[in-house]
C-alpha cells in the first residue's frame, strides 16, 4: 500500500465515521468498523487487547445487558463508537500525512523515502536536539535539593482519619 493509498483511504473513512455520527445505523457501524480495522491492521500491524483497551474502541460507557436496545441507545451507542474509532483514524492520518511516520506494508507514495512521489519528504517530528546546549553545572545541586524538599512533605498526600480532642488522651 502506497502511502498516498493510506491517507485517502483513511479520510474516506474519516468521512464515513462523521456520516454514523450524523446518521446512526448499527448494521453501518459494524461494517465500517471492519473496514477501518482491516485498514489500520494493513498499515500499522494487529493490535491486541492492550491497545484497543487503551483507545477505548467499542467500550461503551452505558451498555445495555440482558434486553434488546431502543432506537434512541442505539443511536447514542452507535455515535459513542463511531467517535472513539473515528478519533483513532484521525491519529493515524496525522502520523502518516503530517508526521510522515513510516508504516508497516509502505510500498511508496509521498514521504516514503526522499525525493519519492509527488511532494517532497516532509521532516519527521522528533524532540529538539539539545546536544548544542551549555552544560548548567548547579542543575544537579538544584535537582537534589528537590529532592530533599519533596521527601520532606512525602506524607501530606496520606488519608488520615480526624482526630477530635476529646479523642487525644
């Protein structure tokens, strides 16, 4: 999959994901969350329990048990999933067409390799290099003296039943 494939892809299922939220149908979200979990497996390799635990796709905060949903929660379900999964894609866009992030499965395309497709590499987003910078030689005296300041109020964050007077003997 180009990388130019991967960011049309995604925002044609962004679109849709705004379309569920707009117009709630269960039987759409099921298929498009196949879609976009086939997508992000293509790109970005499976995710296990761990992540989709994490993004919170497809946990409802309000889950009906037991009975059949009415038109109204499956509607709220149906937006609340939509949402999250539609929040996961809009991750996956950014690292891939602002980012330039390097994907499982790249064969090519814009920001794949420099001077590849039809617009130039764009930087990766990387923390600042801080290589060039003076050395503060009290920074180690000041992070200890921290420290020690900190140790020292340890316990305020403690719980601690109330102690009335008369109870002090």
């Amino acid at each position: 999959m180009t990388r130019d494939e991967l960011i049309l892809r995604t925002r044609q299922l962004v679109d849709e994901g705004e379309r569920l939220d707009a117009q709630p149908s269960l039987g759409g979200l099921q298929m498009w969350l196949q879609r976009s979990d086939d997508l992000l497996s293509t790109a970005w390799g499976s995710m296990d329990r761990y992540h989709l635990a994490w993004l919170m796709v497809g946990k409802p905060k309000g889950i009906v048990r037991g009975r059949a949903m009415t038109p109204d929660e499956e509607a709220a379900y149906v937006r609340e999933v939509a949402g999250q999964k539609t929040a996961a894609l809009r991750m996956s866009l950014d690292a891939v067409e602002r980012q330039g992030m390097p994907f499982v499965g790249e064969t090519g395309g814009v920001g794949s390799a420099p001077g590849v497709g039809s617009a130039p590499a764009r930087a990766v987003d990387r923390a600042p290099d801080r290589a060039g910078l003076p050395a503060d030689p009290s920074l180690a005296d000041r992070l200890e003296a921290a420290r020690r300041e900190a140790d020292a109020h340890r316990d305020h964050g403690e719980r601690r039943a109330p102690r009335p007077d008369r109870m002090q003997r």
